[in-house]
C-alpha cells in the first residue's frame, strides 16, 4: 500500500487506524469539509471506523457528521496509509485510509461535528488547497478519468 507523507519514525510505536474518506462530486465541484482545529485544514469528509462498523457504514456516519449531508452509491477506490500525530487523541498513528467515491444526496443541516464547515470546491481549487497529499493524489485521479470521459463526449 503505498505511502503519504512523512516516513514513519525509527522507534516511534503507531497504533493503526483505519478510517474512510470520500471525494463527493457533483456538476459544480466536490463536497468537502473544512475543520478548524489542531490545525485549520480542507479535507475529504470521512473519519475513523468505530468498533462493529464496516468501512461504508463509518463513511455514511462521517460524511453526514462532517457536512451535514447524506450520501448514496459509495464505491471503493483505493487505500493508501500515512503516518501522523494526531493531537486530538495524544496518539502517533498509522492511518490507514479507504478512499470512496460517492453522490452527495440531500442536506439534513450543518455539520454536527463541532468545528466542521461543509464547503463546495473546484476540482483544482481543492488540488490546491486539500491538505494532505494522499487526498489530493486521489483526486487529481478522479480528475483525469473525468477528463478522458469527456473528451470522448
């Protein structure tokens, strides 16, 4: 599986935490979600899969935490893994990261996740404003079979 980011830390110990993200197209731009705090960043909507949730299950919760809004057709897209502290949890994780693609339905209201603002962005404003590397390499793929379909339109 390949890696995002910074190369693990010799002797550090990670706990494994596998969590579900989604690109969420639509005809002007992609779902996403912006949260304030450890740090202020824009990423894909998707978090941690709870214990005795599958993958799609974690992604339908997270997503409709983090923007508000319901989805449907989620279909696996990869998985890529990266190494990171995560201060909400005093933990060095070893992320483990299921990519999907899904359809944004209907908004039920804001986020319910304190701290999260549901944003509609360009496929190119979020290449450049996403901030992780795994999630933007993910979606410059999504970009570049949409621009094959359409030049064969």
């Amino acid at each position: 599986m390949r890696r995002y980011g910074e190369a693990p830390e010799t002797g550090r110990s990670y706990k494994v935490r596998t969590g579900a993200y989604a690109i969420l197209p639509t005809e002007g731009g992609l779902l996403l979600t912006h949260q304030d705090a450890p740090e202020p960043e824009v990423q894909l909507p998707g978090g941690g899969i709870d214990p005795g949730e599958s993958p799609v299950q974690a992604l339908i919760r997270e997503v409709y935490e983090e923007t508000g809004w319901r989805i449907s057709r989620p279909r696996r897209l990869g998985a890529y893994r990266r190494f990171t502290y995560m201060p909400e949890y005093d933990l060095w994780a070893e992320k483990i990261c299921l990519i999907y693609m899904a359809s944004p339905v209907i908004p039920y209201g804001d986020p319910l996740e304190p701290g999260h603002t549901a944003l509609w962005m360009g496929v190119d404003e979020a290449l450049n404003t996403l901030a992780n590397s795994g999630d933007r390499d993910f979606v410059a793929r999504y970009a570049s079979h949409l621009t094959i379909f359409q030049k064969r339109s």
